[in-house]
C-alpha cells in the first residue's frame, strides 16, 4: 500500500460513475520504462474525451489529478502518487489525415503519427520517429530531436479542464525549448499539425536514418527513461557529464549508460531513489567541474517514501 493516502479512507468511493477503466492501488513500475516507483492511489484510463471531462467536472478541488502517457519520460518515485492518475490510452489514439494536416489524439504514439504522415507524402514529422512516447507529453515539453520540434508543426491543441474545453492556437502553447507555458491543470487531448507534401521514398529514408541512429547511439534495450538532462544554451549535457567523469558511474541498481551518458539506467534492481540520486550526483559533479548546472528533462513525479527521500539526500 501506499505511504501516503487521500484524506478519504477509499478514494474511488468518492469518483463519480466513468465508462472508463479504474483500479485502486495500481503499480505504475509496469506503466514506466524505468521499470520503477510505486502505485497510483487511483488510475484511470478514461474511455474518451467525455468520460474524462465528467471526471474533471465532478472530482473534487482538493484530489490532485496526474497525467502519464507511454512512461517514457517520468520517473515516478517510490511513495508512489496520491489522488488520480490519468492515462490515455486507445480512446486518444487516434490519427487521421485531411490535406497537408495531421490530427492525432494525445494518446498516439510519437512514431505512429510519423508513420501516418509518411504513409500521405507529409514531410516534417520524421522527427517523431525518433522520440519515444506519445503526443501528449511531446506536447507539453515541447519535444524535439534532429534539428526540429514541436513547435515547428503544431497548430491547435485541443484540451480539458476542470472548468470544461479548451482550444489552444499554436501562440497559446508558449512553446520555448523543451518546454511550454501552459498550465498543468489542462490536459491535452488531441493536437492539430502541419506537414509539408514531400516524396514518400525521401521521407522513409530519412525515419530510416533515425531509426538507425538511436540504435546505434542510444541504449534502447535497457529500461531507461529517455534523455535526462536539457542541453544548456551552447552545450550538449552528454558532454559535461562526460567532462565530469560519470559515464558508467553507478548509484544501487542505477547507472549512467556508459553508451550515452545522458541517459540514466535501470540494470535490474534499481529504485526510484536510485535513479534520482545518481542524477542529483550528475548534476552536482558537473555544477563542480564545469560550473554550469543540469536541468532535469525527465518529468520526476510522485512522493518519495522516508527511506528513499534519505537515499536520495545522501
């Protein structure tokens, strides 16, 4: 069980009647490709847009609400994650072409909607072939890779509040790099984007060529969470933490891939804590050598529990 609960004895007792999938006390490691942290008190895969909607509409003020996608970029700590946790699933998967548009629910794999814009001629999506995840969490950080991003292609985003819908043009997402300004209580559900019409043999060369470069470069085998640190303005992260002498170093179960050392990893046994810490140690290992302070990329979410918070300080 969790180390924290809602003031509630059963939370789900106080969720209004949804269409969509609920389980109480969920584990979230099978959810995360960390492979790590504990359960949601609540988790919730809405069936569509409107079973999500009644949910925000009538969920009290006080239960906090957390969206994951695919759980390539979060680390959810071992204390898990009161309230509500929201995961879009097959009901925002959806993705259809109209014209040189593009329009995707947020629960869409990045290289679904890749493959899709291929598939109708579309260039300046082959991008997402090379970013793990799902729509919505490349929205929210405004992802990119290979010299684009999101910003590069979004037009209008559709989401939900509490207050109800919200459309947002492209202006209102606050894009700057890796990052967007929109608040935390909206969660995206659908996006609009632009292609450009292109030639289908270019553009599966050039996903191709990605493909082949994450390979090769990248540790896709092992149970990470994707790019963990935001480049600094004029460096690569990779390069300080190479600088600083972390590639390989280890913390419990955790490990800087000593193929791309901005890539932290689960060789087993690995908590939470352990990842986090050894990523606090990147940092201030590289704070030390280089004077220049790494920002987390990864989405850390959740409560630690009293002895990882102790791992995590030490």
């Amino acid at each position: 069980m969790m180390a924290a609960k809602h003031k509630s004895d059963r939370l789900i007792d106080a969720l209004p009647s949804l269409r969509g999938r609920i389980a109480e006390d969920a584990a979230l490691s099978k959810l995360t490709w960390f492979r790590v942290g504990g359960p949601a008190e609540i988790l919730f895969r809405p069936a569509d847009v409107d079973d999500l909607a009644e949910l925000l509409a009538r969920l009290s003020a006080d239960i906090p609400v957390t969206v994951i996608g695919v759980g390539s970029n979060i680390l959810v700590r071992d204390g898990g994650i009161p309230g509500v946790v929201v995961r879009l699933g097959d009901g925002f998967a959806g993705v259809t072409v109209d014209g040189d548009q593009i329009i995707a629910g947020t629960g869409a794999s990045n290289l679904k909607i890749a493959g899709e814009a291929r598939d109708a001629g579309l260039t300046g999506f082959e991008f997402l072939s090379g970013i793990p995840g799902s729509l919505g969490g490349s929205l929210r950080m405004n992802a990119g890779a290979f010299g684009a991003e999101m910003a590069n292609i979004v037009n209008a985003v559709d989401a939900v509040g509490r207050a109800g819908p919200v459309q947002l043009g492209a202006d209102d997402m606050g894009f700057s790099y890796r990052h967007s300004d929109v608040d935390e209580n909206l969660i995206f559900v659908a996006a609009e984007m632009r292609g450009t019409p292109g030639d289908f043999g270019a553009i599966a060369s050039r996903m191709a060529e990605i493909q082949e470069e994450r390979g090769a470069s990248q540790p896709l085998k092992t149970p990470t969470g994707g790019s963990t640190f935001i480049n600094p303005e004029g460096h690569k992260a990779w390069e300080l933490i190479e600088e600083a002498g972390c590639r390989g170093l280890k913390r419990g179960g955790a490990m800087v891939s000593e193929k791309h050392c901005n890539f932290l990893i689960n060789t087993g046994s690995a908590t939470a804590a352990d990842i986090e810490g050894l990523g606090e140690e990147v940092r201030r290992r590289v704070m030390e050598e280089t004077g220049i302070r790494l920002e987390w990329e990864i989405r850390i979410i959740g409560i630690a529990d009293d002895a990882s918070l102790a791992e995590v300080q030490t």
